[in-house]
C-alpha cells in the first residue's frame, strides 16, 4: 500500500517542480559568479529548506492540507537530481 503513495502524479510533480527551482537557482547562482560548489549547496539549501516551510505551513494554515513527508522527500529528490543535470549542463 506504500508504493501507490511514493509513486504518483502528485509526487512526480513535486520532483518536477523542485528540479526545475533547483536547477533555476544553480544556474542563477553560477552565473553571479558564484564559484559551481558554492551554487550547488546554496541552491540545495534553499530548494529543500523552502520545501520544508511549505509543507509546515501548509499544515498550519489551510484548513484539510496535509503535512506529507513524502512531499519532501520528492522535493529532495527532485532537487538531487537537478545537482546531476547541473554537473553536466552548467558546470
């Protein structure tokens, strides 16, 4: 019964959204003269940790909104592999 709730649209989603943020953030951090290490932990930081405060704030203010931790785990997920794509692409 786990497996249906890991994998699904709305978790594919989340990745997609944060890859796609993360990458935004690298690439804008590169191009700022920001040396690629430097772009990458700082772009990872605020991806995972803006996923974070919006799974507690969704929680905390919307009434039937949800705290899921697989939300963030798919937002991480989706953050990790922008890194890959942004060694290859950006760096």
């Amino acid at each position: 019964k786990i497996a249906p709730k890991i994998i699904s649209t709305d978790k594919l989603a989340h990745a997609a959204a944060y890859f796609v943020f993360c990458t935004t953030l690298i690439y804008g951090l590169n191009r700022n003269r920001f040396a690629f290490s430097r772009a990458v932990l700082t772009g990872l930081t605020i991806s995972i940790s803006y996923g974070f405060l919006m799974e507690i704030l969704q929680y905390s203010f919307f009434p039937h909104r949800y705290f899921e931790v697989w939300d963030i785990v798919a937002n991480i997920i989706g953050s990790l592999i922008s890194v890959l794509v942004s060694y290859f692409f950006i760096k």
